[in-house]
C-alpha cells in the first residue's frame, strides 16, 4: 500500500513537471508536504522544485527534489498552493485525475482543476509552513506565516463572529 502511494506521488509530480512545460504560466506555485511527526507543513516552490527534478534527470545533484523525494516518501503530498492564495486538498485532486482517466479523459490540466471554484480546498488552511530553499548546495528551512483562515466557503469562522447570547 505504502509502495503505491509513494508511486502515485511520484507519477503525480511527473504529471505537475509535465503541464509545466506546456504553460509557462502555471497556477500552482508550490507543493506542500505535511510532517506528521515534526508537526512541520514543508512547502516546495513548484518552479523551483521542477528546475531540480529537470536536474537529477540529467544525472547532475538535485538537494531540493531529492530532500522533497525523501518527504513524499514518508508523509505523500499534502497540497498544493496555487496563485489565487488557496490551498487544494491533494488526495481529493488526485480522486478527480483518477476519476477523469476511468472515464476516458485524455488530459487532465491541473493548473484548471486548482483555479476552478469546485477545487477541493483544505478544510483548514496551515498558520505556519516551512518554506524549503537551497542556498550553495544545501537545504534552508524557514518558518513563515500563511493564516490559517478556513479554507473553503463554509461561513464558520468561530474566531470571527461568536454568539454569546440570544434573547
């Protein structure tokens, strides 16, 4: 079972590398990662991540898809983040890839999929991610602020209106 998420991941990215290539212009801009043991959301800049794939491809070092690579190997994608500043639940993305090749799709155009407004959006968006670089030819981590709003237009924000009483 772990063998055949681990590859659904991996054909997964391959399948994000190879629409990349064919629109300049990609909505998603990057790929979360979710550390359950560290409690830690790792987020890898799609375009950068590609450039690194593109790398080890090649046969030449690759920190970046290689530090992601040992991530998704034990955790999976988590979600994507795309440029209209939501969060895309992956495994119901990956439900919706599935669904479309079972019934004879011969594309399935993420960067669409992500932007739609029936895009399935995390229920709740991450306060915090670890933003993954490489600087020389090592990993840098770094803590940054997202939110945390509710993702979604569920209209229950209990840190934003309360009920206290009705009379």
């Amino acid at each position: 079972m772990k063998k055949s998420k681990i590859g659904a991941a991996i054909a997964a990215f391959s399948i994000c590398v190879g629409l990349s290539s064919m629109n300049t212009f990609a909505k998603v801009n990057s790929i979360l990662v979710n550390d359950t043991t560290s409690q830690k959301i790792y987020e890898y800049n799609y375009t950068d991540l590609s450039d690194s794939f593109e790398q080890s491809m090649l046969g030449h070092p690759a920190v970046l898809y290689n530090d992601y690579s040992s991530k998704i190997g034990k955790f999976g994608i988590y979600a994507f983040y795309d440029d209209t500043n939501k969060y895309v639940d992956f495994a119901k993305t990956q439900d919706a890839f599935e669904q479309a090749m079972l019934h004879g799709e011969t594309s399935f155009n993420i960067d669409s999929f992500t932007e739609s407004s029936s895009a399935p959006l995390l229920t709740t968006n991450p306060t915090t991610v670890t933003d993954v670089t490489v600087q020389g030819s090592s990993v840098q981590y770094v803590d940054k602020t997202v939110g945390g709003s509710t993702g979604g237009d569920t209209g229950n924000n209990s840190d934003d209106f309360q009920v206290i009483s009705i009379e």
